[in-house]
C-alpha cells in the first residue's frame, strides 16, 4: 500500500491470513503518530515519556505503562511532550485486532459473552489503571511482541481476560462522540489540533486557529464542535488544565505562575475553569497529588 504510513489505519487489513492479531511498535516521532481511526480495535500501551492523549473527545494525560483499548473508528492520538529535537526509539506497544476475530471467538466459544460489556465500554476506549497488576500485564505485552502462531493467540486472550475483569477503568470519549471518518477531514483536524498542541500556552483565540485552516471564525466554530464534540475554548481549557495538573503534581511552582504559564491570563477564571473541570481548587490539587507522588 502506497499510503501504509500516512495511514496506519489501512495497515490491519493487509494482515496475513493465519493472523488473528497484529502487533507493531514504533518511536516518537513518528509518521505512524497522527489523529486517525481505523476499523479494529488497537490496544495501546506507552513504554516511555508522559504528554497529552486524544481519544474521540476526550483529552487527558499519559505516562510510562499507560494502557488504553481504543474501539474501532474511534480517532486517538498520543502526543508526548519532549524538548525540541528529542527522539525516543520506542515508544509505543500497539496491538489490532477486529470485530470480525471477535465475533468468531464469540460464535464458537460462548464464555465470551462474558466480555460483551467489556466491547461495548470499548467504543468509547477504556483507559485500565493497571495497580499490582502493571508487571503482569507488561509482560504479556512483551510476550505478544515476541510470540508467533497459536502462542500468541493464548497470550492475547490470557491479557483480554485480566483487563475485562479489572475493577480500575474509565471510559474515555462521551456518549455523544460522533466520530469523523472522512479521511480529507481527519487530515485537517490532525492540522488543527496539532496547532492547537503547539499554541495553547499562548493567548491562542478561535479566530487564529480558524486563520490557520483557512476558515471563517463562523464556519470554524460550527466545524470544531461538530468534529471533536466540544466548543473551541472548552477544548483548549481542558488542555491548559491538564497541563496545570501536570505543574502542580511535580513542581513547587506557584499557582499563579502556573496559571500564566497555561495560557490563562487570570488566576480567577484559572481558578474557576480548574474547578469546573477537577471539581477542586488547585490548592488542594496539588496537596492530594503530592500524597500520592511523594
């Protein structure tokens, strides 16, 4: 396929025949790194560094041993936050696999009826906060990559079987995500969100990212909601939030020096957006964090 990295999403299908799974890997940058969909499911596991993950419309943090399943034609992205010119050889664990390979297990083995919340939590990707179980879990991942044949089959299912039954999980996009599946479209909001990513931090405001992609602030407006579910400043607030979180988990940093250096200009809409989103002051943020992180 001509388009094969441009468009991880098509890869899947060119599997070969006596494959049930695939298994890729690759590092950051990467032209595999892009905000796209695809029609299987792709479990995800990051091995080094920390930055933003996108899942249909919801934005959130990721770090070492983060672990998301992604349903099919669900657009995502993981964007790492590293200092200019900075590389890393190997980033990402990806494992695909289909509705179709599912359905047949479903059809022949009927203990996978078991799973079927499990697959339709899925759709909207589920992110599993592993605990005691991250050494385990890891492991198996490592097994896939290295396995062939019906080995890897029973690897796969042996790690299905311990993330369905784990207790820690949170469905990520909401309910009311309608995904963009139009490839033209994708390639223009990967544009939009990548300039979002790298201006945020700025007094970033709609009309210049409508500028950017060549459309009236109007048009803009009426697109972003439509394509990622969320109004333009609720989406780059969610972005400066997160990113405080960040400061407050692991700097001394004052609050208002953190709140500058988000994007806001204020402290009192900081402080209102903070709660609004976190439904706690950043005060008390960065006291529960540090119990946790110290």
């Amino acid at each position: 396929m001509t388009k094969e990295k441009n468009s991880p999403e098509f890869e899947f299908i060119n599997q070969q025949a006596d494959q049930s799974i695939r298994y890729l890997e690759h590092g950051y940058p990467s032209d595999l790194v892009r905000w796209h969909y695809h029609e299987e499911y792709e479990l995800h596991l990051i091995k080094t560094s920390s930055g933003k993950v996108f899942i249909g419309d919801y934005i959130g943090n990721f770090s070492a041993n983060s672990l998301i399943l992604v349903g099919p034609n669900l657009p995502h992205n993981w964007i790492s936050d590293l200092e200019k010119g900075e590389q890393i050889a190997l980033r990402d664990n990806v494992i695909n696999f289909s509705q179709k390979v599912i359905d047949r297990f479903s059809d022949v083995f009927p203990e996978m009826q078991e799973l079927d919340g499990f697959w339709d939590r899925a759709q909207y990707g589920i992110e599993f906060f592993l605990g005691e179980h991250t050494t385990k879990v890891v492991k198996l991942i490592e097994d896939i990559s290295k396995a062939t044949g019906l080995r890897r089959l029973t690897l796969f299912l042996t790690t299905l079987e311990i993330l369905a039954a784990l207790p820690d999980y949170r469905v990520l996009a909401s309910s009311a995500y309608v995904p963009v599946k139009d490839e033209k479209e994708l390639d223009r909001l990967n544009s939009l969100i990548t300039y979002i990513m790298d201006n945020y931090d700025n007094q970033l405001t709609q009309e210049d990212v409508a500028k950017h992609v060549k459309m009236t602030p109007s048009y803009f407006s009426k697109y972003f909601k439509k394509a990622t579910g969320q109004r333009f400043v609720e989406f780059v607030n969610s972005l400066r939030i997160n990113k405080a979180c960040e400061l407050l988990s692991h700097s001394q940093q004052p609050i208002t020096e953190i709140c500058f250096q988000v994007g806001f200009n204020n402290i009192a809409n900081f402080n209102r957006r903070f709660f609004t989103l976190k439904q706690m002051r950043p005060s008390e943020y960065r006291k529960i964090s540090m119990s946790v992180f110290s």
